[in-house]
C-alpha cells in the first residue's frame, strides 16, 4: 500500500471512530460552525489547518446523527453564549477572548468561559 493512502487512511479513522463514539452516546451533539475559509486567509497557517480537516468532523456527525436518529445541531459561530450566565441569563456586552474566567455582573456568579458553568477556579 503506498504510504499516501495509509496517510489517508489512518486520517479517516481518526475521524470517524470519535464521531461514531460520540453519536452513539449521546441523543443530542452541538457543534460550533467554524469560519474555516476565513483562517485560510491567513496564509502562514492555512496548509496547516487543510492538513488538520477541520469540516470533516462536522460534516461526519451531521450524516452519522441521521443515520442513528440522533439530533445534529450546528451552532452559528457569532451565537453568543461564551459571554451568557448561565445561572441568570444576563449577556455580557463585551468580554475579551483572553478572558477564560468572568464573573456576572447580575448574579455575581463566577464562569469558565469555555464550560459555560460555574468555575472552578477562582477569578
């Protein structure tokens, strides 16, 4: 076998048996939409992020999510809720992407932006 298709092959596995894993324990996957032709704009990184395959993994949960009759959700990548409370549901106008860690100026609940729950770290 020529060491493109093992390449290609070995790729394709490490796609498809996380989303098969995925789908076929969970009733409901959310995945955020990326602005995948917007970072290939950036030319130092773009043969790296064609190389990676980011649409493959979305594009393999939607089909897989219809073929198990699970529901696929594609979040809209300007969906704010990274800067949403999700103890009061008060939105932060603005909240700089260096901020991993916020507290709500409604509630004062402190926030993991990446988890959207309560943190485990303190501010």
């Amino acid at each position: 076998m020529a060491r493109h298709a093992r390449v290609v092959d070995r790729r394709g596995d490490c796609t498809h048996k996380p989303t098969t894993r995925i789908l076929r324990k969970n009733q409901v996957v959310c995945a955020e939409g990326l602005n995948v032709e917007g970072m290939l704009a950036h030319p130092p990184l773009a043969k790296s992020i064609l190389d990676v395959g980011w649409g493959e993994p979305p594009r393999q949960l939607e089909y897989k999510a219809r073929w198990y009759g699970r529901t696929f959700v594609r979040i809209d990548r300007f969906h704010s809720g990274s800067k949403r409370c999700h103890a009061c549901g008060h939105t932060v106008a603005v909240l700089p992407l260096a901020a991993r860690h916020w507290q709500c100026p409604e509630c004062g609940a402190a926030l993991d932006r990446d988890v959207n729950r309560r943190s485990r770290k303190p501010r």
